[in-house]
C-alpha cells in the first residue's frame, strides 16, 4: 500500500515525500531532537536541509539543529509544519525503519559533500598549468549500515511526553491506545466528544514501550503484562491541578489503554464524588462504632454493678481485680467522652 504524501503550501516545496524522512533523520537529526524541538527533516537541496518545524522562529531549535548539522557543512532552511503534520512524520518513522541502503547513499553524499567543501578544486587561469593530481589514497569503500536498533525507552518516553503535551494543550479529556491487527497500533484522543489521531500507525514495539512508560508514569510494574491493572495520580500541568486515571486492557496477546484526564469542572464533580464517598463511608463506621460503644458501655456497667456486690474479698485476686476495675473505670469514661464527641459532630452535621 502506498502512503499518501503530506502536501505543504510553503513556496516551492509544495509536498513531502514521508518515504524519505526515515533515512533523513537516521542520518541528520536523531528522532529524539525531532520530538523534543518539534522539528523533522523532510529533504535535501544540494547545500541546505529542509526543516520542517512546528515553530519556525524557534531560535533555540535552529541553534541546535544548526550546530549538528555544522559537521556535514549543510546549512538548515526552515518551512512551517503544523503539530499534527509534524507528529504524523514522527509516527511514520516509528512505523516505517529507515532503509540502510538509503541512509549509507546519504552518508556517502555528505561526505563527498564535505571533502569537495574543505579541499577545493585549483583554478586553472589562461597562462597556469594544471598541476599534476597527488597520489592519493583510494576513496574507503562504503558499507552499508546496520539497521537502526529499537526505539530506546528514552525516546519512546520523549514520544509520551510529545503525546501528553498535545492532548493536554488541546483540552483532550481522554487518550486511547489501540493495537491493530498485524504489528501497528493507533492512539488517539477525545476532544470535546470527538476522536482524533495522535499516531496512526506505531510500531509494535514502539507500543510496548509506550505502555511501559505509561505503567511507570502511573507507578504501576510494566514488568506484568496481561493483567488488568488501573491507577490513579495528581499532577499539575502549567499550574493547572489534574488528576490522570490509566487503565490498561488486555486484549489477546497485546496491551491497550485508556488514560482518562481530569482537570477543571470535571476534575471538581470527580473530588466532590470522592468525597462524598469518604462522607459515606466515614459515617458507616462512625455509626458502627456508636453501637459499639453503646454495647461495651453496657457490658461494664453490668460487670461494676456485679463486682460491687461483693461485701469483702472472695480471694486473693481481689487487688488485682481492683485494678483491672479501675482501667475498666477509666476506658468507660473514654468511651463516654468519644460518644459526646460523636453526639456533637453528628447534631452539627
């Protein structure tokens, strides 16, 4: 099946060729400063890589990307990217390996690109003789590389971080992970009812570590996969308190998950649920424990009227029945101090 390309109105580059951008950042740009400065590399133009960036005048992205591309002597032309076309690219990376025939054509380009920039060719003038070419060693011969290793759990969690970011400043309220049939899998969230795509095809193993950093995030083991597992944290988000509510769900031999985002009106009618949960339940053992009480205060009262009946003491065990009398005193007289207590906060609620 062939992907469809990303069209960009951006003057002369009207499109993208997303088949080419796997082997562009393998070999320019790592895909962890793609995530982390929204930016990806979509073409080279003889002596300038084309940047597709989120931002354009996001002096520190340039710099950076600037600074690593100071060794291949390419210089960076930037064009606008939306969130979603860049993030888009980023997921058809993760689905797609770079090829490592592509790449070492790559390698081998800026290298020659390189040489022919810091060893210049003689001028030859009407009355100067070329001189002769210096015996030099052959060129090396280029080998392919080997293909790219899994995703690293860094850069999988930089992927979580970007995918957070997105659905947290777009008011999402709800982000699902979806495996597919085959080795893809999709997330997408909830905005306002409404489902959208945050990746459409992932990789499976790009999947499994999402959900192992998703289970760390949650403090939950990413070690126990297959089971049913939830959990719930408080973060807050640009000084907005939020609560996250992860779900992970089982379906055959995969993972998926429902991470819940409560902030705002809804973060509030979920802490006033709660709590009039802890009313309940309070009130229910407050109420448990009054009987309890009333049953114990009983219970002593009949054992002091019996051990009064006793003119002298029936044996030897007396003094030590009068001291147990006494702490009994003393516990009845706690018990009754807790009752009022009770009495007075039930009267005022």
């Amino acid at each position: 099946m062939t992907d469809p390309d990303v069209s960009l109105a951006v003057g002369r580059h009207t499109k993208i060729d997303r088949t080419r951008v796997p082997a562009l950042i393998a070999q320019y740009l790592p895909v962890e400063i793609c995530i982390y400065y929204q930016v990806v590399p979509v073409a080279l133009d003889t002596d300038s890589l084309i940047l597709g960036m989120v931002d354009p005048q996001d002096l520190a992205a340039l710099d950076y990307v600037g600074k690593m591309l100071a060794y291949s002597q390419i210089s960076v032309e930037p064009i606008p990217l939306t969130f979603e076309e860049q993030q888009d690219l980023i997921a058809y990376y993760f689905s797609h390996p770079p090829d490592p025939t592509e790449v070492a054509r790559l390698r081998s380009q800026a290298q020659a690109n390189r040489v022919t920039r810091e060893v210049p060719a003689p001028k030859a003038g009407p009355e100067t003789q070329m001189a002769p070419a210096p015996n030099l060693p052959p060129p090396a011969k280029q080998t392919a590389p080997p293909a790219p290793p899994t995703e690293s759990e860094e850069t999988v969690q930089q992927l979580l971080n970007s995918m957070l970011r997105r659905a947290l400043d777009e008011r999402a309220d709800q982000i699902f992970v979806e495996p597919q049939e085959g080795v893809l899998c999709r997330v997408r969230y909830r905005q306002q009812g409404i489902l959208r795509d945050l990746f459409k095809e992932l990789s499976e193993s790009v999947r499994a570590k999402l959900l192992a950093s998703m289970k760390r995030m949650m403090m939950l083991d990413p070690a126990l996969i297959g089971e049913a597992q939830q959990a719930e944290v408080e973060r807050v988000y640009k000084g907005e308190p939020l609560v996250l509510q992860l779900r992970v769900i089982p379906q055959r031999s995969k993972e998926g998950a429902i991470l819940n985002i409560l902030r705002g009106e809804a973060l509030q009618k979920y802490q006033q649920n709660q709590n009039n949960i802890r009313v309940t339940e309070a009130l229910a053992l407050a109420q448990q424990t009054h009987q309890m009480m009333q049953q114990l205060q009983m219970t002593l009262s009949s054992t002091v009227d019996k051990l009064k009946q006793y003119p002298s003491p029936p044996n030897s065990d007396w003094p030590l029945m009068t001291e147990t009398l006494a702490a009994i005193q003393a516990q009845a007289q706690m018990i009754a101090a807790y009752q009022q207590d009770w009495e007075k906060l039930n009267s005022g609620s």
